[in-house]
C-alpha cells in the first residue's frame, strides 16, 4: 500500500498543514473564514501613531489633525476587520476615507497603508476589478484635488502638487497592483496544486482497493470453489462411503486453512503497509500446489513448460492467472481436464490454459470480476488477456506478460 506522501511543489512544507498566509474563499467552507483581529488593531496602531508623527513632520503644509481626521483615520482602519468577508465594499470604504481625508488637507503619510491592504486582500480574493476600480478612484481624485479642488479646500495656502509627485504615486499604486497579482496568481496555484494532490491521492485510494478487492477474490475464489466441491462430495458419500467423505473434509480443512492464511497475509498488508510481508507472495514455483488442489477437486492438470525468472509482480500476476483459469474450469466448465502451458522467449512470458468443455451455462470461462482481474493484472504490467472459447470446443485463456513491465508494479 502507498504511503502517505509530503507535500512537493506547489508552496513551503507549511503550506501544506495549514494553506496559504491568506484567506480561502468562501465557498471553501466557513471554517476557514477568521476576523483578523490582530492585523487589523496593529495597522490602526500603526496608522494613528504614524499620522501623529507624520502631523508633526509636516506642520505648516498641511492642517493639523482634528477629531474628524482621527474620525477618518479609524474609518479607514477600522473597515479593514471586514476585509475578508467583505472585500469590495471594504476595498471601496477604505479609497473612500482615504480621498476625504486628503481632500481635507490633513498630513501624507501611513494613511495610504489602509487602501494598499484592502486593494490587496479584494485582489486575492478574485475582486480584481473592484480593486483597480477603487484605487483608480482614488488616484484620480487626489489628481482632481492637487491640481484644481485645491484652490478651495484647506489648507488655504496649500499650493498645487507637483507632477512628478503623482508620478511618484502612479508607480506605488502600480506596484501594489502588481504585487496584489502576484499574491492572487500563487494563491490559486497553489489551490491547483491542492486539488491535484487531493485527486492523486483518491487515484491511489481507488488503486489500491482494486489490486485488494482483485487480490481477495483471487485467494477466496479458488478455495472456496474448491471446499464447494468437495463439501458435495462429502455429502454425497456421507453414508455410502465414510472414508471418501472423510477424505473430502480433510481436502477442506486444507483449502480453508490455505485460505486464511492468505487472506490473513492480505490484512497484515492493510495493518502495517510500511512493513514487509511476513510470507512472500505466491508465484509459479507454486504451480504444483494449484495441480493438487485443482486434483482434490476432480480436475485434472497437466503442466507444460517453465517459467523463467520473474520479477515479483509479475510473478504473482501469474500465478493468479492461472489459479483464477483454473478456479473457472472447476466452476463453469464440465470438461475434468484441463492444460497449463509455460512458455516464454527474451520479451515475454505466455501462459495457455485450456480445458475441453462442455460449459456448464452460459457464463463459461467464467464472467464478471474473474476475467475483470485478470485483465487488470495483465494490464497493470503492460499484458494482454485473452480469453474465449476454442474453435474446437472448450475454453481457452492466454496471457502474455512482458519480462520487463513498462509500468511499475504495484502488486507486490
């Protein structure tokens, strides 16, 4: 079973536990909605002590701070808290605030602090044109006011603004568009590479319950075939012939312990898939344990060729091939003679079961998850199956499995 694996590509090792230094959407569940408090009371810190500092700097250029620049001051800060539940409304506010503020003639300075993070947090969270919008609004209006308005607003000798000082502020506000970009561009790279790893590993889940659901039918199939079988005969010869129906209970005593040991190897997989198997897995070196259980349960087998030396998932891809063929003559078909041929060459590995039928209904060769995972087998090493009845009756299985898989073998 695959272990779980550490988060590669798509942001910092923390970014996998906890998600970007962001917001998630909305839509990704309230869970991950939280007031940000503490940001919000240190950037209003930051703002009104910096606007204090910033008052006395430029005392005589700018009218001094009153109690509606202090007012505007916590407005704009304040909606910060609801930057994102509310992007565009906060974003828009903030730029509103801002405008007045300046339009007032109070001091520059940390002020703009409050529009850069709002334009930011409406960015990231996918309002783009909201953001532009807002700051577009708010550029245009301090060009409006230090260069016309100004005339009629305080400070009463406030000259007009120089051009290079909106120059100056066109390539902040373009900046902080640009970093804005920057930030929601990574975030939603990383929400790809999020859902990439989360579908990667439902792949694998869905992988892994299909090799041991394939696996499990496998060991079960046979066996039980085979415990059926011999339970008729048991029953059959109960009374006419007690030392055949003791017989026959012995031959299930062996296939059901064979079976639990099996299934029992399967589980302690499942319990510590970090740890390596206690029993190595099955392969054709167990060719004559399949005989003498397809024997117990009046199948004859004859064995042709051997096989070379395999690698161990294709080994046990095999092996089970022939347990499943085997497994269906036993149950579908009314021939009591059945073929196994081993042959390879420098590429590939053929294996040829054939049994002379007559079939016993309409599902000869068996159907369904059999011949399913079989397929899945072969596949899964880049094989093919091949499975019909023959022209001259009977049913026929061939597989061939390369020597070399062009995949890598997860069935180990």
């Amino acid at each position: 079973m695959d272990e779980q694996q550490g988060v590669r590509g798509g942001g910092p090792p923390w970014w996998g536990r906890h998600g970007p230094p962001w917001p998630a959407r909305r839509g990704e569940g309230e869970r991950a909605f939280r007031w940000p408090w503490r940001s919000t009371v240190l950037i209003t810190v930051f703002v009104l002590f910096g606007s204090h500092f910033a008052a006395h700097r430029q005392h005589g250029e700018r009218a001094d701070l009153d109690v509606f620049a202090w007012a505007l001051l916590l407005v704009a800060s304040g909606l910060l808290l609801w930057r994102r539940r509310y992007p565009v409304a906060v974003v828009f506010g903030t730029a509103a605030a801002v405008l007045v503020y300046l339009g007032a003639g109070y001091p520059y300075g940390p002020v703009f602090l409050t529009v850069v993070v709002a334009c930011f947090s409406a960015v990231v969270a996918g309002h783009r044109k909201a953001a532009w919008g807002a700051v577009g609004m708010l550029w245009a209006g301090h060009v409006l006011v230090a260069h016309w308005l100004y005339r009629w607003l305080p400070p009463a000798w406030d000259p007009a603004a120089s051009w290079a000082q909106e120059g100056v502020i066109a390539a902040w506000v373009a900046a902080v568009v640009a970093l804005a970009e920057l930030a929601r561009a990574r975030r939603e790279q990383w929400a790809r590479d999020r859902a990439e790893r989360a579908q990667a590993a439902r792949r694998r889940a869905d992988e892994e319950r299909l090799r041991i659901a394939r696996e499990l039918h496998d060991v079960l199939a046979h066996s039980i075939s085979v415990i059926n079988v011999q339970a008729g005969v048991g029953l059959a010869l109960l009374d006419t012939d007690p030392e055949q129906a003791r017989a026959a209970l012995t031959t299930i005593k062996a296939a059901s312990k064979e079976a639990l040991g099996e299934v029992r190897q399967v589980l302690d997989t499942l319990r510590t898939p970090g740890d390596a198997p206690r029993a190595p897995a099955p392969g054709l070196d167990r060719l004559p344990e399949l005989v003498q259980q397809a024997a117990s349960a009046g199948l004859t087998v004859d064995v042709e060729g051997a096989p070379p030396r395999l690698t161990p998932g294709t080994d046990l891809a095999a092996f089970r091939i022939v347990q499943e063929a085997l497994t269906n003559v036993v149950r579908h078909s009314g021939s009591r003679h059945a073929r196994v041929h081993v042959g390879h060459d420098s590429a590939a590995l053929r294996l040829r079961i054939d049994d002379d039928g007559p079939a016993t209904g309409a599902d000869a060769g068996g159907s369904g998850n059999g011949l399913a995972g079989m397929r899945e087998r072969a596949a899964a090493l880049g094989g093919t199956i091949e499975a019909g009845p023959r022209p001259d009756g009977g049913f026929r299985v061939l597989a061939v499995l390369p020597l070399k898989p062009a995949v890598k073998e997860d069935d180990r």
